[in-house]
C-alpha cells in the first residue's frame, strides 16, 4: 500500500470517529432523580399530577387505566378517572427522557394513587407523592 493511500485511510478513518463523537447525543444521567406530586379531588375524579424534579427533556404518564399521556416537555397533567364508587387505587407510572425528542428512557417511577370518585357523605380528597 502506498504512503498517499496509508494517508487517505487514516483521515477517512479520524473523520468517521470525529463524526461519531460529534454526533452522539447528551443524555443525563441515568441516576437522575424523578418525582412527581399529585392531588385528586370528589366528586368527579380529576387529578392533578405535577413534576417535582427538574431533570429531564421529555415525560410521559401512564395513568394506571390504560391511558397515557405524552411524551410531553408539559411538567404538569390532568387526568379523570372514570369509575363509580367512592374511590379507586391506581398505578401511576412516570417515565423521564433525557432528551428532546425522546429516545430511551432516563429514569422511571410508579406509585400508587387514589382517586377520589362520588360519595354520599363526600370525600375529603386524595393527596401525595412519589420519587424514586
């Protein structure tokens, strides 16, 4: 192999390993903290659920009812819960994305929650929140 050819290799070779560190994306950490508050209140089963932590691009929820919402730059989300009876348990699942638009998730957390539905004596409401 001529030295021209040895050369030509070599730039093309430091080119693609530029363009490969250059193009990488930034991804936070994935110990990157998640947290979430929420608030549900009678007698119609709204809740109200609001990012605490500020470590991410993009969320997206899962409301436990095989409903979702997002992915989302929003911190905040409502979501009515339709059932009968005084209140109901749900699986609340938070998903955080490092970046803008979402590839893998950064960090997930789930809790559970209770929505507060109608109630003949009435329903104080629920509250509370969730990190991990």
């Amino acid at each position: 192999m001529t030295l021209s050819r040895k050369m030509l290799l070599i730039s093309g070779c430091l080119l693609l390993a530029t363009g490969a560190i250059l193009s990488a994306p930034k991804k936070a950490s994935a110990y990157a903290p998640l947290s979430f508050s929420w608030d549900c209140q009678p007698p119609d089963g709204v809740c109200t659920f609001n990012v605490t932590s500020g470590n991410h691009a993009m969320y997206q929820w899962n409301f436990g009812d095989s409903s979702t919402y997002g992915p989302t730059t929003s911190t905040t989300a409502s979501h009515d819960y339709n059932f009968s009876g005084s209140f109901h348990n749900y699986t609340v699942t938070l998903i955080g994305y490092a970046t803008n638009p979402p590839g893998s998730p950064d960090n997930i957390i789930s809790c559970t929650v209770e929505a507060q539905g109608p109630s003949p004596g009435g329903n104080p409401g629920a509250h509370g929140s969730c990190s991990g």
